[in-house]
C-alpha cells in the first residue's frame, strides 16, 4: 500500500470517528423518516443534501489544508526529503486525507441509494447510473480543484496560510457547483437534454459526465505536477501549453455551428482559443512566483545555449503566450473572424457600429499581443523590485485602472485619442496601437533589465 495514503487513514480512523459518522447520519435520516410520514422521498433528499455537505463543503476544506497543515506541524520538510515519488504523494494524499470525508458522506450515498432501490428505480438503470456517477464526480472534482489551488497559493501566500486554505476552498466549491448544476457556466449549459458539439448531438447527461470526468483527470494531473515542483524535481512548462490547447480545442466545439455559418475561416476557429491563450497567460503570471534568480539562471542558460536546462527554467507563461502571438498572426493573415468576434475582441468600450467603419482591424490581435507583453514586462518590474512580495498586488491594480476605470474616463470625454497609451484600442489607426505598445515595451523591458542585473550585484557588509 502506498505508504502517505497508509499514514493518512491511520490519521484519520479511530473507533470513535468509526462510529460517530454512522450514528450521526442515522439519526438524521431516521428524524427526517418519522417526521416526513414514512416518505423515501423526502429521506432520500436530505440524504443528497447531506451528501453534498460533507463532501463538497467538508471534503474541500480537508482537501485546501493537506499541505498546510504539515507545514504548520513541521512534517512538510521531512516528507519532501522522503523517498516517495510526486505521484505517490499527490493521490496518496487526496484520498488519504479525504479519507474520512468519503467514509461519512459514503453512509449518505448509500442511504440515497436504498431510498431509490426501495422507490423501485435500482441504481444500474443508465439514467439513475449517470447521476449517482455525477454525485461522485462532483465530490472528486471539487476536493482535486481545492488541493490544486491549495499548492498554487502555498508558494505564494506560505505566511498567510489560512487565507490560502480558504480562498483554496472557495474555489472548490464553486468546481462542486458547476459540476453538480446548482452554477451555471453562463456561455454554455451542460445539463441541456441534447448537446450540440463539433456539429454532432450528444446526450447532456452522458456529455456532462464525460466532461466532469476529464476535468478532474485535469486537476488530479495539475496536482502530481505541483507535487513535483514541491518536491524539487525538474518540471517544464508544458503542462500549461497541453492545458491551454485541450481547452482551445473543447470551447471551439460548442461554437462549431457558428463557425461554419460564419465560413469556416481560420479566423472564425481562432477567436476564441485566441482570447482563452490571452487570459491564461495572464492568470499564469500572476499565479507562479517570479523569482528574480531564476529568471537570471534562464538568461544565463540560453546566452550559454543551454537549451534543455533553459526549458526546465521557462516561466508557465511564455509557452502560452508564443501560443498567443502564433494565433494572433494566423489572425491577421486570415481576417474573416465575423462581427461576433470582432465584439468579443474590441472590449465593453466600442460599440459594433463604430467597429464596422474602422480599418486595419486585422492587425488588432496583433496589437493586443504587444499590450500583452507590456503587462508581463510591468508584472515583472514590480516583483523584482525592494517590495517584490507585493510586486503582483501593485501591478494588478495598476493594470486594472489602466483598462477599465481610466480607459472609460477617455471614452466618456470623448479623449479616445489618447486610449492607445494605455489599452489597445480598436478604432486607432493600426500605427499608433504598435508603436504605444511597442514603446511602452521596450521601456519596460529595458527596466526590467535593469533590475535583473542589480539582482546579480552584491553590496558589501559595512562594519
């Protein structure tokens, strides 16, 4: 048996815990049976509810404090030195420490499945199948979204641990609400009859089930990755690159009908796994640690062309956004992305009338690139600096009043002119987006530079 999934049911199990779920669940379900008339119905409701409680709930606070709570009892240091692998680790963790979770919220399961065989509908029948599987895949998902936070913000938030549990939890809970239903996504429901995907109609039930299920192999495969980083063992970025191209290629199928009335350009394919490389490279950014020697050791490896060690130091981001800038010249090259891409790709700020007089719009993804690169340039600058530990909090806010509250000032005194100093703007000529964000960058970089090359000096102790 792997031995972290042994030492966390030993944890977790005692004879008092054994019998206390049991008792307490019973008794709930047995008030809920005297005070209900007898009516399976109502048991097997509040047996649901009780399941979605303890596992979703309970199961994602567990799952966000695995990690942490080893580090606050000291033992984090002596298992990373252990001779367990990173994926011994990872699922001998997940299900080790939920262990418990899953041992009380499987009486409930249970109960609802005796609710449903005693109403006549035995559990194998496929459409009862399906859902009981989403039961359980919901649970799963939510815990393996919440753990996967969890080592995401234990880099960055190691002393504020709490807050890096719970904003852990938050997320997995809002996985368990799109999973099971109770959330939905808003661009596509997943729960609809029939599903129209890549121009084929699939069952909802059995495509929701399909799609719970790859996003949790997802989760569980970012988990074991995160576990390597941990446990120092060389990782390049190309889980996030493999990541970015599975989601560019999922999102497009439910867009395959507009697609192709659109005329099946390669403009219309990529607008949206366009926009999906863009946001994932900002949320990469801002989510790894930027870590000014090792951005230093990335230089020195590729002017020493040290090519295979540079790969194992490149940030998550940069592979997603060459991703970014290829999409963005195919973009150019092809410009039949249609009106509805066009709106997508202009922001809240443009109205669709005005897009259709503008020129060059070809070239804006391109120009959009280039602001990308300003942002990461700025990002950067603000964690390599004195207060780098608030480097991503400054940048973000200055980032947000460039896009949002100043840009819309501009728009409102009719100061449009002056909107590509800070944001790309679709409705300026296709030279004036270049050459701001080509300046801006260029800046940026050069004090980017700067403050790499101050790192690697070292100022004598005074006595």
């Amino acid at each position: 048996m792997n031995p972290e999934l042994r030492r966390n049911l030993w944890l977790q199990f005692s004879l008092t815990r054994l019998l206390l779920s049991p008792a307490a669940i019973g008794a709930l379900l047995t008030l809920t049976w005297v005070v209900s008339d007898a009516s399976l119905a109502a048991v097997a409701e509040v047996a649901r509810a009780m399941y979605y409680l303890i596992v979703v709930l309970w199961g994602t606070r567990r799952a966000a404090d695995l990690v942490a709570e080893e580090i606050a009892g000291g033992t984090w240091d002596g298992q990373r030195m252990s001779a367990l692998g990173a994926w011994q680790m990872s699922w001998g963790k997940l299900l080790g420490g939920t262990s418990y979770v899953w041992y009380a919220a499987g009486i409930a399961f249970l109960a609802l499945l005796g609710c449903y065989w005693a109403a006549g509908t035995p559990p194998w029948q496929s459409g009862q199948a399906i859902q009981l599987l989403r039961l359980l895949g919901t649970g799963a998902l939510a815990q393996a979204v919440a753990m996967l936070v969890s080592l995401t913000l234990l880099r960055r938030l190691a002393i504020r641990r709490r807050l890096g549990v719970s904003l852990s939890q938050v997320v997995g809970i809002l996985a368990g609400l799109l999973a099971s239903g109770q959330l939905d996504g808003g661009i596509v429901s997943l729960f609809l009859p029939t599903i129209a995907w890549y121009g084929r109609i699939w069952d909802g039930e059995l495509f929701s089930l399909a799609t719970l299920a790859v996003f949790l192999a997802w989760s569980v495969f970012g988990i074991y990755r995160l576990m390597r980083v941990e446990l120092k063992f060389q990782s390049g970025p190309w889980a996030w690159l493999a990541f970015a191209l599975f989601l560019m290629a999922y999102c497009d199928g439910f867009l395959y009908g507009a697609i192709q009335l659109a005329g099946s350009g390669p403009g219309t394919w990529l607008i949206l796994p366009f926009l999906l490389v863009v946001a994932l490279t900002y949320l990469a950014l801002f989510l790894e640690p930027k870590d000014v020697v090792r951005y230093r050791w990335l230089g020195a490896d590729l002017a020493a062309h040290e090519f295979r060690h540079a790969w194992v130091l490149l940030p998550q981001w940069l592979p997603v956004y060459l991703l970014a800038l290829l999409c963005a010249v195919v973009l150019g090259l092809f410009s039949d992305v249609g009106s509805e891409g066009l709106r997508l790709l202009s922001g809240p700020f443009v109205s669709m009338e005005a897009l259709q007089h503008a020129h060059g719009l070809f070239l804006y993804p391109l120009a959009i690139v280039i602001y990308l690169l300003r942002d990461v340039l700025v990002v950067l600058f603000f964690n390599f600096g004195h207060g780098g530990r608030r480097g991503d909090a400054t940048a973000f806010i200055i980032l947000f009043l460039a896009y949002f509250p100043l840009t819309g000032i501009l728009v409102s005194l009719e100061m449009t002119s002056l909107i590509p100093i800070l944001a790309p703007y679709p409705l300026a000529p296709p030279l004036i987006n270049f050459a701001a964000g080509l300046v801006e960058s260029a800046a940026l970089a050069w004090l980017v530079y700067r403050r790499l090359a101050l790192a690697g000096r070292f100022a004598p102790a005074i006595a």
